[in-house]
C-alpha cells in the first residue's frame, strides 16, 4: 500500500478540464457503516454509543472539503486519503473484534442469543466488511480518485476488464467508487474478484483478507442462526 505521503495524491496540475469524482456514494457508504455499528447488540458492541457520530464527522468532512477545494487545495486530497484509509484499518479492525465477540457470546452464552440476533448481526458485519474495503480499495487504486478522473499515470492494484474493452467503453473510462463495491461485494460473495485482476502485492492480500472473514462470518455465524431458526 502507498505510504501516507505526496505519492498518495499524485501531483496533477488544474486545469480548465480537471474533473473531479462524486462523493456522495462514498459519503452514503460511510454513513451505512457507522449505523450498523450503532445498531449492533450492547453484548458484542465495542466502540462507546457515540463513537460512530465522531467516525461520520471524522471522514465525511474532508471528503466534502476534497471534493470541493480539491482542484485548488491537493492538500485536502492527502486529508482525504490520510483519514480514509485510516479509518478503514480502525473500522476493520473493530470488526474483527465484533465478529470474535459474536463467535465467544454463542460459545459462552449458548441459547441466550435467538437466530434473529444471530442473523441480523452476521449480516451488519459481512456488509460492514464490503463497504470498509470498498473504501480501501477506492483510496488505494491508481493514487486514488482524482488521480484518476484526470489520468494520472499512476500504476493500477486492479485491472478492470473495462480497460482494454476498446471502443465498447468511453475513451476517458476510470473506474468510481462503485467499481469498488462491486470489486468488494464478489469478494465477500464468490471469494475471489471475479472478472477483475489483482495486479500487486497489497491488492491481493487484501482480498485474501476481506474473503476470509466473509467466509469466517457466513460459515459461524450465519450458518449457526439458520440452525437456531430452524429448530
């Protein structure tokens, strides 16, 4: 992974065609992550009630302000990237320890936790997985997003088949943020990136990591409510 220097917003001069990428479906991401670690039971909830508004307020205010002053300002794309990729470290982390909080209650306290219990938190931590590396990956590819939307010539972690489609795509074609999740979700569903080609090192080991806790959730947690909700 890039280091949290220059190279992370790769120098690209503003010009009177510099465009910028859309924040909002980042911004929503974000937003949806913080809710589900509000929502989950007091039993596995590690962060304070209020943490999660301090995350929203945390991430959410440079990406307006590299979304905003961005052409002007590199400075806050470096925030931006800085706080993102942070973020997602800390947030992945804490879900980690969701997901083994979830694994000890229905070791220790079994019968106390009722399949919907089981179910709907399974579910917060696998989607909450998606959209933590779908994050990543944003930041991550290509010196991340307005490294992109102006072509700078930065190497790839991933190879889109849209890449070489030729004519069958716009000629600017860059990948967005939804690129991303969709990148994130066949991960978290298949267990491998499907039609889109890891090309490094961090790339891979990334993906490695976001499907093995996809898999560790579906196969303990999921499948252990379905067994409650069955009997």
């Amino acid at each position: 992974m890039a280091g949290l220097s220059d190279e992370m917003a790769p120098r690209i001069a503003p010009t009177p065609h510099y465009r910028g990428e859309s924040r909002w479906p980042v911004v929503l991401a974000v937003l949806l992550v913080c809710s589900l670690l509000m929502l989950l039971p007091a039993r596995v909830r590690t962060l304070p009630p209020r943490t999660p508004i301090i995350l929203i307020l945390a991430i959410v205010t440079p990406m307006i302000g590299a979304g905003l002053r961005g052409a002007v300002d590199r400075r806050w794309l470096v925030l931006e990237r800085t706080v993102t990729l942070s973020a997602a470290i800390v947030i992945g982390v804490v879900n980690l320890l969701i997901l083994l909080a979830i694994v000890r209650a229905m070791v220790r306290e079994t019968g106390q936790a009722s399949g919907i219990q089981l179910l709907s938190s399974g579910v917060a931590v696998w989607t909450t997985n998606i959209l933590v590396f779908s994050l990543a990956y944003w930041q991550m590819d290509r010196g991340g997003p307005e490294a992109r939307a102006n072509g700078s010539r930065v190497l790839p972690d991933w190879l889109f088949p849209h890449d070489g489609a030729g004519e069958h795509v716009p000629p600017d074609w860059r990948p967005t943020y939804i690129d991303y999740l969709s990148l994130a979700f066949s991960t978290a569903t298949a267990f491998s990136a499907t039609e889109v080609a890891p090309l490094t090192a961090s790339s891979k080991l990334l993906l490695m990591l976001e499907a093995g806790i996809s898999l560790g959730t579906l196969a303990i947690i999921v499948s252990r409510a379905v067994n409650v909700l069955g009997s």
